[in-house]
C-alpha cells in the first residue's frame, strides 16, 4: 500500500505540473490570438481547463491519502 500510495502522490504532484503548462499555453494561444482578431472568444476561457485537472488531482489525492492511512 505504500507504493500505491506513494505512486498516487506522484501521479498528483505531476498532474499540477502538466496543468500549469497546459493552462499557460492555451491562455497565451488565445490572447495573442484574439489581439489579432483571429478568435472569438475571450483569453480566460482557457482557464476552463483546470476544471478536469483539478478533478483528478483531487481524486490521486484521496486514494494516496486512503491508501497511505491503510498502510498503517
């Protein structure tokens, strides 16, 4: 259970990391894009991604959690 544990936190702590680029990316694409009029809708609509991210850093943080507090 350890390992699942530990495998679960990592899992997390590298969900945040892909997010963060991810995010950045799409916000940056969007705003340089819509100063050109190249797009219609607004730069923050980009933020929209780190509602899945979010999703499933929550959910590799309780089974880390779960897991870890099993273990003991």
């Amino acid at each position: 259970m350890k390992k699942l544990s530990n495998a679960f936190a990592l899992l997390a702590i590298l969900l945040t990391n892909i997010m963060c680029v991810v995010v950045t990316n799409v916000c940056t694409s969007s705003y340089y894009a819509g100063m050109y009029g190249l797009t219609s809708a607004p730069w923050e609509v980009g933020l929209l991604f780190i509602i899945p991210f979010a999703i499933a850093i929550i959910a590799c943080s309780i089974v880390s959690y779960s897991a870890k507090k099993k273990s003991k």
